[in-house]
C-alpha cells in the first residue's frame, strides 16, 4: 500500500550518524572538562575519539550509495541552502574530516594528557562538540519539517533524536571500555576505570531519563490533539501497527530497563557514598539495550511517518 | 529604578508626534501605492504570469486520456504518473456514486518541496509560477517526495532523480495549453494566467464556487477544482457511508 521512501539505509543512516556524533561529542567534552573523570579522562576520550567517525562514515557511506548515483551527492556542495539537508550535509561533511584528525590525535600509543598534540586535540574538541551535536540535531529537524508527514511534524522530534543520540554515544563509549579498559592487573587503572565508568553510567542515565520525558511529551501531544496528527500517531499508540516495537523495544528495551539498572548501579554510589555496582554481565547489557533502542526508535519513527498520512484531501 | 532618569515628556508633546508620525506614514504609503499604479501600464510586457488550472470535475469522464496524454507526452517511465485520475466510489447499493479527480502537481504558492531541496535543484520559476526541477542538480534524496502534501512526486526510475508535472513547459512556453489540457476530450480543464483577470480562468474561479486539495497544509494550490468530492478512505471509520479510492497508480494509495 504505502511505499517506503526511505528505507533501512536511511533509517541506518540516522542511527549510525547519531551514535557517532554522540560519541564523538562525549569525547570532546570529557576531554575538555576538568573534574569527574580524573585520571581516566583521557582514556575514555580516547575510546570516544576512536571508536565515532567509524559509525558516521558506515552511515554515509549508505546513503550515498542509496542515492543510486553516488557522484551526484557532491551537487549539495555547490550551494548551502536553508533545507535541514542542505546545512545537515556540510554539518556531516566538516565534521567527518575534523573528526577523524580527532581521532588521529588520538592514535599514537604515547599519546596523553600532556603531549605535542595536546593544544590540537583541544582545539579539535572544541569545534566537535557542536558540529556533534548539529549532526546529531539535524536528522530530527529534516523530519519534523514537513507538515505532509504528520506524524514527524514535531518539534520535540529533533530533542529525541538528539538525546537518543548522545545516549548512544555514552552507550557505544561504555561498551568499548568493557571490551578495551576493564582487564588491567593494575589497581590504580582498574580504580580510574571504575570511576570513568561511574560517571558514564550517571550521565547515562540522566540522558536516558530526558529522553523518557521527551517521548512522553511526545505521546502526550498525539493524546490531547486531533486530527491528522491524531491519526497518524495512532500507529504507534497500543493497537497501531509499529505499538509492539514502540513499546517493546524503545520504551520498554531501549529505555526502561537500562534505566532500572543503570539506576541499581549508581544510586548507592550517588546518594549513600556507597561502592558503584559493576557487573560485566551488566556493563554489557546496558549499552546494548541502548543501543537497540536507539535503532528501533528510528525505525519506528522513520517507517510510522511514512505509512500514515494527513486524514483528509 | 528612580524617576529621575524618565525622560521629559508631556502629553501634549506626545500627541504631537503621534500625529506627525501617523501622517507622514500614511503619506509614505499613499505616495508608494501611487506610484505602483502609475508604473502598471509601462511593466505591462515585463509583468509576471501566474499559470493555474481549474479542473471541472462535472465534465470529467474519468477516461484517463489526460494521463496517456501526458505519458506519451513526457515518455513517462512504466509504473510511475505526473498526471493521474482518481476515483472516489462511495456508498452501499443501491446509494452509490462515483466521482472523478483528476490529479497533478498543484505548482504551490508556497511549495514544501522547494523549501526541502538540499541543492536548489527544483525551484519556482519567477516568471510563471510553474515549479520545475533541474535534473541535472538533483541528486535523488528523495526528500521533496516525502515533502509534497500531494504525492504529485516520484523517483524517476530511468534518471534515477525527482519528477513531476511540470505544466508542459515546453509547450506552454511557446503559447500551446499543456497536453492534458489539449486532449480531456470533455473540456474539463481550464489552463491559463492566474494573474490576468481577463483570462478564462481568473474569470471561472470568480464566479464559481471552486477548492484546492489539502488547503490546511498551507501550500496555497494553483490547480483550483469545480465539484470535487474530497472524501478520503479515512471517512470509513466514521461508518456511515463506505468510501473506496482507486488511484490508478502502480502500488500508491492515496497518501
């Protein structure tokens, strides 16, 4: 019945781009802060730095050949316009090549807090940090502007996907440390990981329960207005089409649980001073339910606009 | 906050400015509008146009000539339309009624596509109002589909780049109608310069009740409709009367 106009490129595109620029994002301003993360600042950094553009090119990558003419997408760089695509793709474009002489920054094994590169990789950060987060904000705001597609024609769209997409930022840093940082023999590495992964886990958390406020106000929005956009949201609201994969996996995968353990993990650290809870079972589990949420919540937002429409002609 | 800093103003002073400001606007305004009617008559040649089209419903048989009109006009790829006819089948026997729409791109005041194009790629012209595309800057994002209220777009499978009714600019251009105009065979279509009052057009959509699709999305339509029946599948779930769209597109719905 309805075709889909964009299809799982697109919609990998949009997770893939978003988890990147969050992760490039948190590395630059973990990098540029000074207390929290003390010895391990560098270090989880480090893992950001390493580990974002690859997602963002992979993503990129998809689109571009999704065009069917990939040559052609270099027409968006003879002019910028004000479409949300238009400055989205110079977003992308600067920060793909900033952010991978970030990560170059990052890659000689005596590369530290202190070194030659040191004032670059600050200079670096400092440009990151927003295009990260232009190039995470844009693919909301290309949704929400179209009012033939009711059910993206929010504005609250762009804040969920940006805070899905820092959330999947932390997520994709966390699960690199496990793999990466949490093995060290040496007490004073495994106490600064310990401590890096506290302070991932908090801010986590805080990001995960923003976006649990965002997509009530979201669903809030479709219960108390009428029409078109009514209609439309009925695809996700229990009994529309997507509601299984909308509660399922983003609410209940994507968020709820992670934030239930994530909360077990930090609140007797956080309020009772008491030791922070890791578990690798856990550590494991947490970013890669976030992970799957932050997927399934562009499949469902990029499929339900496409298959609802405005009610009347 | 003291009172000394107030600035020294009394009523009277303030009335006089009031009214030495009132004056020399509207004077400003009324010079202005003086001076675009005395400049009318001189810009004639270089006035703009504005095409529309009005499509009388009444007269529509529903014959799909428009559309083979237009396919063979454009060479339109096999599975996609620029110009297409809808029919709307409502009621239960013995209470049915069938009516015909004929559809194309509503070359909008304010076309959503034209804000979205990332390349500037499609545009609406200056001189007539016809929004065309340049196939030659579009890269195939997709994204005006996706933007158009009306689904008049679609991915060109041979180009691999956007397409749409253009108003037969080539023939348009050189004073012919567009080609679906030239063959409805039942004069249901009225192409011409919206902003000529003298033209039919501007005439017949002065003196009959006319309405354009989806006028709550705020594109401001220039293809206007005598008669349509503007019920949708949605009606259905009111249950009074049974509404059935065909649109005669390969796998599209009515969006």
């Amino acid at each position: 019945m309805h075709e889909l106009t964009w299809g799982l490129p697109v919609i990998s595109y949009f997770f893939l781009a978003g988890m990147g620029a969050g992760a490039v994002t948190v590395s630059g301003s973990v990098l540029l802060r000074k207390g929290g993360f003390g010895a391990s600042r560098f270090a989880v950094a480090r893992c950001g730095a390493l580990v974002g553009p690859l997602p963002v090119m992979l993503g990129t990558f998809l689109i571009v050949f999704e065009l069917g003419q990939p040559f052609r997408a270099l027409n968006l760089f003879h002019l910028i316009n004000l479409s949300p695509m238009s400055i989205g793709s110079w977003f992308l474009n600067i920060f793909i090549t900033l952010s991978v002489l970030y990560a170059i920054t990052f890659l000689p094994s005596s590369a530290g807090p202190g070194d030659r590169l040191a004032p670059l990789r600050r200079g670096l950060a400092w440009v990151l940090v927003p295009l990260g987060i232009g190039v995470a904000v844009y693919t909301g705001i290309m949704l929400g502007a179209m009012p033939a597609r009711p059910l993206w024609n929010s504005p609250i769209l762009a804040a969920l996907f940006t805070l899905s997409a820092l959330s999947s930022g932390v997520a994709i840093i966390l699960l690199m440390g496990v793999f990466f940082r949490r093995k060290s023999s040496n007490p004073a590495i495994r106490a600064d990981y310990e401590n890096s992964s506290y302070m991932l886990v908090t801010s986590d958390a805080l990001l995960v329960g923003g976006e649990l406020m965002v997509v009530f106000l979201f669903i809030m929005f479709a219960h108390l207005t009428i029409g078109d956009t009514k209609y439309a949201m009925a695809t996700i609201l229990p009994g529309g089409q997507l509601a299984p994969l909308f509660w399922g996996m983003i609410v209940m995968v994507g968020l709820l649980i992670p934030l239930i353990i994530e909360l077990y993990q930090i609140v007797p650290k956080l309020i009772y001073g008491r030791q922070f809870k890791t578990v690798v079972a856990l550590e494991v589990i947490v970013p890669l339910a976030i992970l799957i949420g932050g997927f399934a919540l562009r499949y469902v937002i990029v499929v339900a606009g496409q298959i609802s429409a405005p009610t009347t002609l | 906050m003291s009172n000394t800093n107030k600035p020294v103003t009394n009523r009277r002073e303030f009335v006089q400015k009031l009214v030495g400001g009132v004056t020399v606007a509207s004077l400003a305004s009324a010079s202005a509008m003086v001076s675009s009617v005395e400049a009318t008559p001189e810009g004639q040649s270089k006035k703009t146009k504005s095409y529309g089209m009005l499509i009388d419903t009444r007269r529509c048989i529903g014959c799909h000539t428009c559309s083979v009109a237009c396919k063979s006009e454009f060479d339109v790829p096999l599975g996609v339309t620029r110009s297409w006819v809808e029919y709307t089948e409502k009621g239960t026997y013995p209470n049915v009624s069938r009516h015909y729409l004929p559809r194309l791109c509503n070359h909008c005041r304010h076309p959503q596509c034209v804000d979205v194009c990332p390349t500037g790629a499609t545009y609406k012209r200056k001189q007539d109002g016809i929004v065309v595309i340049d196939s030659g800057q579009c890269i195939g994002c997709k994204y005006c589909i996706q933007a158009c209220p009306y689904d008049a777009r679609f991915l060109n499978p041979v180009t691999k780049v956007a397409d749409k009714c253009d108003f037969c600019i080539h023939r348009v251009s050189k004073g012919l109608v567009p080609a679906c105009v030239n063959s409805c065979i039942g004069g249901a279509r009225i192409f011409g310069d919206l902003s000529d009052p003298a033209s039919e057009i501007s005439r017949l959509l002065a003196t009959n009740p006319t309405t354009v699709l989806r006028p709550g999305k705020g594109t401001e339509p220039n293809v206007y409709y005598i008669g349509s029946d503007h019920n949708n599948e949605h009606e259905n779930n009111r249950g009074w009367y049974d509404v059935r769209i065909t649109t005669h597109r390969k796998e599209k719905g009515r969006r």
